[in-house]
C-alpha cells in the first residue's frame, strides 16, 4: 500500500516536471535523472511505441552529469581490488574526461606502464535505477489496464528489457565482455576496439586502452589529418554491415562520442554498454527482405515476412506485397544519394502493424543504428549514398548468403550434418 501511494506521489511530481516542459519532452527526461535519461534513450529506438517523431527528439538526450569527488573513486577501487589506487596506477587523473549518468571515465597509466583509460561506477546507481523500474512497472500496469489494445506493444515485457539492459550496463564486466566479443569477431584492419584491462576490471571498474583520436563527426580536423571521407565512410558502412550481418552482434550506440578516428584513419569504437545481437534466422531474414526490395520483389519480402513468422498466415500474401510495393516504389525511384534503407526499414516496420505484427526489438534496434550510420555516412559525403559505396562489399556478402545458390550449399551441408549424426547414432 505504502510503495503504490510512494508511485502515486511519484506520477504527480513528474507531472508537474512535464508539464514545465510541455513543450520539451526530452528537457523533462534529462530533469527526472539517469532512469529516465535511459528510458528515453530506449524509447528512441522504440518509434512503435511513441511515434517516429517523438523517438526522433530522444536521439539528442544528454547522458551527462556532474562528476563525483575523486575521493569516493579512491574507495570504490579500494573496495572492490583491495588494493589502494596507487598499487593499479602509476598516475590517475582526478578529473574525469567524461561523466555520464551511469559513470565518468578518467585518464591513467599502470603501473606496468600502458595508457589507459577507467570508467567508474557512479556511487548508489544501482538502487536508483533498480527503484525506478518498480515504477516502469507500475505504470505498465495500469496502462494495460486503462488502455486494451496496448497489450499488443507488450509493455510489462518492455519494462522487463529495460531492466535487463539496467542490470547490464550497471555490470562493467559485461561491458568489458562486449568490448572483447567484438573484439574476437572483428576481422577488419581498419577497426579498432581497444584492448580490456582484465586485472584491473571489475563489475563497478572498467580499465582498457587509452586512444588519442578525434571523433567522427569533426569533419573540419578529418580533413586536416588527410583522412579520405569517401574511403572512411565506406569502411564504416562495411563495419556497421560485417558486424550486423556477419556476425551478428553490432554496437548499438554510435553517437559522436563513442566513434573515433586516429591518425592512421581506423575506426576506433568506444563504449559497449548497448549492443544489438541477431541469430542466423534474422540476420538472413532482414538480409533477405532487403534484397527483395533492392531487386523490388515485393512477392519475396511477403513470402520472407511469412516464412519469419513476423505476420500471421491468415493475412494475405498478395495483400501485404502491395503493402510492401506501396512503401518500396517512392523510395527506389528517389536519386541514389537519397535512398535510406533506414527509412524503408522503419516504414515497413509500421505497415506491419496493420497486419497484427508482434513488436521485433531487436530489429527496431537494428533499424535504429542503421539510421545512426546513415546520418554519419551524410555528414562524411552528403552526395553519396552510404551503402552504394559498401555496394561491392555487400553484392560478394550476399552471393555467399542470400542467393539460390548460396542457400542450396547451406541446405546440403545441414542435410550431411544430420546425416552424419544419425549414422553416428546408429554405430
């Protein structure tokens, strides 16, 4: 009784913040704290939940505080290495190079000498987000009641990934495991994602290489380091794209910050605290349905959305062709420099709702970066379209995976897998 009467107090305070800034709703998101910076954050990626404009104006959330006294890092490394700080780090700076809602990072070197950098844990984070969640919840609740035919947007369930991606962001261990994963998958030269200090990371610790870099958004001192923007903006459509398509595990979270560019011209990717994971099955889905509207086989992209289960056999196939032609036509008849697949992508996610489409999260994450990486790609060559660029990359990627022939090979080789687990079975 006593925690509902707390949720009620709550909904009238962040009314009031609300309604202050009625006309600036991420302004009210940035006031009500860390929590709420990262709903709105997620809710960016939702445009299904809140409307496509509204996810657009959480885009430009900022994830940043004011720094904690550097006396309360000294006591969370000693708490959680047992050693004083002295003992990890030759030197550490006191002041942070970034603080955000969850940590702030600072600048040191080991005492074995390397350049690194560590992101502590902000103080108590842990219970305030945990304790808003109980809201998230308790709003769930009763919009479901007041509201029916939200049941379908599987709110209780959207609450329950924001917690888990809480849990996760709040486990600097798990970021540190993010950041080796892609690490270990990573097989072009021109990324970088620097190396994870393992002795000197823990769940509120997180210590890897520094990097002297410019972000990728500072065209002006690209061009002064004689970087080529048409070949960068290649490898980064190539990197989005082998990361997404590949190996099915992406950074999710490409804003100015966390893409940087050395002096060599690699991409160096930094902070791992959102990431987006596909399996095979949705990988060669959504790569499929892309092809279908590339090649504009609209017959395919039904046939692909039924075989998915993404919309239910009782709709027409026929019907959502159409649906799918009435978004593919003014989009591929634009000049190639204006093509978004991004776009396309969001459209068809929307007409879907029409044919009874469970929410996909992790293609709406999949969409969202993508209209990350096209909006990078504009900045680096306005004239030219990102993925025409990754075009030959992505033509040999997709005669490997999305051809007949491609899916014949797989399709024999499943077939003499099995083969040869009932022969071993049999012996």
């Amino acid at each position: 009784m006593f925690k509902n009467l707390r949720h009620y107090w709550r909904i009238i305070y962040i009314s009031c913040v609300f309604l202050k800034n009625r006309k600036n709703i991420a302004t009210s998101l940035e006031e009500l704290g860390p929590a709420f910076i990262k709903l709105g954050q997620f809710l960016s990626t939702r445009p299904d939940l809140i409307g496509q404009k509204m996810a657009e104006s959480f885009d430009y959330l900022r994830d940043q505080l004011p720094s904690f006294p550097f006396k309360q890092v000294q006591k969370i490394i000693l708490s959680e290495f047992g050693q004083e700080i002295e003992a990890l780090y030759s030197e550490f700076s006191e002041i942070p190079v970034a603080a955000a809602s969850i940590a702030q990072v600072h600048k040191a070197i080991t005492t074995d000498g390397h350049q690194v950098a560590v992101k502590v844990r902000r103080p108590n984070i842990d219970k305030i987000l945990l304790q808003e969640i109980e809201f998230f919840y308790f709003i769930a609740k009763i919009l479901n009641k007041l509201f029916p035919k939200y049941k379908r947007l599987k709110l209780m369930e959207v609450v329950k990934t924001i917690e888990t991606s809480f849990k996760f962001e709040l486990d600097l261990s798990f970021e540190a495991a993010a950041a080796g994963e892609l690490l270990e998958k990573n097989k072009l030269e021109y990324i970088c994602i620097p190396k994870v200090d393992w002795l000197r990371t823990s769940q509120k610790i997180f210590t890897m290489e520094w990097v002297d870099a410019v972000s990728i958004y500072e065209k002006e001192k690209l061009l002064a380091m004689n970087i080529d923007l048409t070949k960068l903006a290649t490898n980064f459509a190539v990197m989005f794209f082998s990361q997404s398509f590949v190996n099915g595990f992406f950074h999710a979270d490409l804003h100015q910050g966390n893409i940087m560019i050395n002096k060599e011209g690699q991409i160096i990717l930094l902070d791992f605290g959102i990431m987006g994971r596909l399996d095979d099955n949705n990988r060669l889905y959504v790569a499929q349905i892309l092809h279908g509207f590339l090649n504009r086989d609209y017959d395919l992209i039904a046939k692909i959305h039924h075989q998915a289960g993404y919309v239910s056999h009782e709709y027409s196939a026929e019907v959502f062709a159409q649906s799918c032609r009435a978004i593919g036509e003014p989009i591929m008849n634009l000049a190639p420099s204006q093509i978004s697949i991004a776009k396309l992508l969001g459209q068809l996610f929307r007409v879907t709702e029409d044919f009874q489409m469970e929410t996909q999260p992790q293609l709406l994450l999949l969409q969202k970066t993508m209209i990350m990486v096209e909006g990078i790609g504009k900045i680096l060559c306005p004239e030219q379209n990102l993925w025409m660029l990754a075009e030959g990359w992505i033509k040999n990627w997709a005669k490997d995976n999305v051809s007949v022939e491609a899916k014949a090979a797989k399709l024999v080789k499943k077939m003499v897998k099995q083969f040869l687990a009932k022969f071993k079975e049999e012996l």
